[in-house]
C-alpha cells in the first residue's frame, strides 16, 4: 500500500500556564491572529487556542494548551526542540531583531542557517522559537499576514518553517519518517558544531522540512510551561487519513485511530524516541461555526460539546479576545 506523500507542517501544539499573557505574546508582539478559541477536547477543563495566519489555513497554526500549574521545563533529548516560522525576507529578519529590542524579546543575533537568514528568540515562558526567512525558499507556500495586525504585511510571519527534533537515537526517528511517513532525506548540515540531518515532504521547502539532530547524552525533557506536544503533518482529506489509519494498523504502529476534532479529522501515533507525531486534514477549517471577520471572539465548542457549554464555561477563566 503506497499512500500520498503527506503535504508539510500542519500545526505545533505546545504548552502555557496563563493564556492572558499568551493571547498578548502571540497576537500584539509576534502579530498572529487567534482564529479560534476553543477548548481542549479531551480535558474541556482547558483552553486550546490557535494562532496562524488570516483564516487559520493549514501549515500557518500555532496551538496552545492552557495548563495553570504547568511547571518549568527541563530541556532535554526526545523533544520537539525548536519551532520555527517563516517570514516573507531577509529584510524582514531585520525588521524583527528591532522589533523584538522594542518589546525585550529574548534573542540572538541574526545567523544564516540551512542557506537562510535566522532569528532565534524565546517567548516570555521560554518557548524556543527561530524566524526564517522565505527569500531563497522554494517549495510549500505561505499563508496571508491579517491585515489587522499591528506588524506590517509585508513582515508578517506566513507559516511554519522547518521543525527541530533533538533525540537520543536518530536511526530510529529517521526510519519512521523516511519508511513510514515517506520523507524524503535530503543532505544533512553543521550549525554551531551540531549536526542536523534534513528531511522533507511534499514539495519541499521550509513549509515541509524536519531538522533531525542526535543526541544521546542529554536526561529526557522534563515537559512543562514553553514546552511543545506535539507536531502535526497535513493530508489532503478525510478519506487520505483514514487510508493513513490503516496503513499504520497493517504496519503494526499503535495510534490513536481517527479522531474527529471538528475543525479536522486526525491521527495521533509516537515514534520510538516518544515524540507525538499527529497526522490531520487540510479541512473543514476554522470556518465551520465563526465568519472569518470574527474569528476567535468567541468561545467555540464543536456541536458535540455545545450541550455542556455551561457547565465548561464555569470551569475556565475568562479570556477577552474580541478587540
């Protein structure tokens, strides 16, 4: 059974303690728009919240859990390590390294990394976090900047960029990727004396490439607040994914099977160093129950959590995001 490549990033779900000052960071200092406030489904005690591009399209989200007591994170090996974002050029790398003084954003200087200009920053809980610049990129388009955002279109992050996993074997992990979710293994590279093996889906591109890098002596990351995941893959549709849901059954992987998550259908399975890897569909998008001029104003709970709306509205704290 041969199935479709899979088409690059879908989404990075991380972790944050205090959703208020996560909106501000996400929304006000990186100029994402939230395109659905929602819950957790499978613990409606906690938010997820999504940030991406004008409508949320795939490749563009960044998602995050609200975990109240979430603890520090303990870096460390088996982890998503890095998660990266494109910007439109080179210029606009510089225009974020000023940005960033203005607003005291942890940084770097600017590096060229993998032939692109890079910015490596960290949020206010240490999220780990690197701009990349689109201008010699080729491959999986970005999304649109909104408009309404307080970055200048032309600098506004239009995607994910290439996703970091630091593990302990990486024989294993490249395995997974090349045999299973067939990627394809491109040359690898040295930055800072650490070496990166490179792989890529679809048609390629920072939208669709994964950084592996070995590293066998590091404890395992001890998870908490600006830790990630997990990392999700795009498919085409629902049918692809239940093709997926099958093939990972006859290849003898444990998963999740087909979950219905209403904004798009998914599939959840770890590779052998642990990470979570979760394959989901383009569609039907964040559209589905709020008209693009108001998206994330509003708590959204799919029809199928919409008859316990009060008693999960009790249970979070409020959180204003209508402007």
């Amino acid at each position: 059974m041969i199935m479709k490549p899979l088409l690059g990033q879908h989404h990075v779900s991380s972790i944050t303690a205090n959703a208020k000052e996560n909106y501000h960071f996400y929304t006000k200092i990186l100029g994402l728009r939230l395109v659905k406030k929602t819950i957790n489904q499978d613990d409606t005690s906690v938010y997820h919240l999504f940030y991406a591009d004008e409508r949320g399209n795939p490749g563009t989200d960044l998602t995050f859990f609200e975990l109240p007591f979430a603890g520090h994170t303990y870096h460390g090996t088996n982890s998503i390590s890095l998660t990266s974002l494109r910007v439109p050029t080179d210029e606009s790398i510089t225009y974020w390294k000023n940005r960033f003084e203005t607003y005291n954003v942890k940084q770097d200087s600017i590096v060229t990394k993998y032939g692109r200009q890079s910015l490596s920053f960290l949020d206010f809980e240490g999220q780990r976090l690197e701009l990349v610049s689109d201008e010699t990129n080729h491959g999986v388009a970005g999304g649109t900047p909104w408009h309404k955002s307080s970055v200048p279109v032309e600098h506004g992050i239009i995607g994910l960029g290439p996703i970091t996993l630091t593990v302990s074997k990486a024989d294993l992990t490249a395995n997974v990727l090349t045999d299973v979710l067939g990627f394809k293994e491109k040359n690898p590279f040295t930055f800072q004396d650490r070496k990166l093996r490179v792989f890529e889906t679809g048609e390629g591109g920072a939208g669709a490439e994964i950084f592996l890098e070995e590293n066998g002596e590091d404890k395992r990351e001890r998870p908490g607040r600006g830790s990630v995941h997990h990392v999700a893959f795009r498919v085409e549709s629902e049918e692809e994914l239940r093709g997926w849901v099958d093939y990972l059954k006859k290849r003898r992987i444990p998963t999740s099977g087909f979950v219905e998550r209403y904004y798009f259908q998914s599939l959840y399975f770890r590779e052998p160093n642990g990470i979570l890897f979760e394959l989901a569909t383009d569609g039907p998008g964040f559209e589905a129950d709020e008209a693009f001029e108001h998206l994330g104003e509003k708590l959204s709970l799919p029809p199928y959590f919409e008859s316990r709306r009060t008693e999960i509205e009790a249970k979070l704290k409020p959180l204003q995001t209508k402007e």
